[in-house]
C-alpha cells in the first residue's frame, strides 16, 4: 500500500451503549436574523432585504431560515438569487389565499 493511500490513525472501541442525541431547546439561533429583517423593513414592509453571514453558505442559511418561517407560519419568503439570501414579506393578497 503506498503511503498516498494510507489511513490516518484510528481507535476502535466497544461501548455498552450508543449515546443519545441531544437536541437543541428554546429559540433558534437565527431568530435573531428574522428579527433584525422585522425591524428593518418596519416603515417600508414589502421591500426585500439582502443578508449574509461570514462563512455560512447563502443556500445553507437559506434553508435553516425556511424552516423557522415554516415552523412560526410567518408570512415571508426566503429566495437565493447568485449566493445571496433575501428575505422577503408576503404581499397581503398572498396571505389572504393562503388563510
């Protein structure tokens, strides 16, 4: 076997039992996101608003942003258009159909 092709060190152990995952409660930490685009687009509330975060791929945070929306039923949508996340409200007539 070349050394190319060569494992890194590993270990190999017995347990008595597989742990359990444990599961993150209470607020989303992009909540505050969503509460930054609130805030935001108060006085003018159908404007788009573009985020980013360092290091946080655009369709990732796109994703994890949805499902808050989703979860919560807020009337926004999120949308990447080349690597950029934006936030948008819902106009009244698309919330009305959907009720």
């Amino acid at each position: 076997m070349s050394e190319t092709n060569k494992l890194p060190e590993f270990t190999v152990k017995s347990v008595e039992k597989k742990p359990t995952r444990v599961y993150r409660k209470g607020a989303s930490k992009y909540q505050p996101i969503l509460d930054a685009f609130y805030k935001q687009t108060e006085s003018k509330p159908f404007i788009p608003v573009e985020i980013s975060i360092g290091g946080i791929e655009a369709n990732y945070l796109r994703t994890q942003l949805k499902k808050l929306v989703d979860k919560n039923k807020l009337p926004l949508t999120i949308s990447v258009v080349n690597g950029v996340v934006y936030i948008e409200r819902k106009e009244e007539k698309t919330i009305k159909k959907l009720e």
